[in-house]
C-alpha cells in the first residue's frame, strides 16, 4: 500500500508506525504533489503486472471489496459495467 504523506506527513508518519499493518505500508512524501497518476507512474515497479486499486483517504466508502474485484475480473473483454 502507499500513502502520500505531503499533507500533514509527521502526524501520518506516526500514525502508521503504530498501526498493525505498518509493514505492508510505503509512505511516499511528494515535496512537489505529482497527482494521483504521477504519482502510481512514479512507483509503477511496485506493482509490476498486477492489477491494483486507487483509493483516496477523504472519501469514506463502505462496499464489499473482493465482491468488486472479482466483478471486474469477471466481465467481458472490452463490457463496460452498469
């Protein structure tokens, strides 16, 4: 997972040093914001060929994950989902 941590980064920083899945976060500080895109095309080699999900933390969603993944893995080549 990656955080940019350009907005508030020392009250981030901390806040993810003490959460339990630490180890699965990288923390990604922009001095200059890049954009949602700049950003995943600056750290591309972190996901290779795999599939991934853009998430921002202002917007609070509540929805089954993998029910959503596995729809979009599902759907035919070239449908667009209603």
């Amino acid at each position: 997972m990656l955080v940019n941590i350009h907005h508030l980064a020392e009250q981030v920083t901390d806040y993810v040093a003490r959460c339990k899945w630490r180890e699965r976060i990288d923390l990604v500080h922009e001095v200059e914001l890049l954009g949602t895109g700049g950003t995943i095309f600056a750290k591309s080699t972190l996901f290779a060929d795999q599939p991934f999900i853009v998430a921002h933390g202002d917007n609070l969603t509540r929805f089954n994950l993998s029910a959503f993944i596995a729809r979009h893995r599902d759907r035919p080549p070239g449908s667009k989902l209603q």
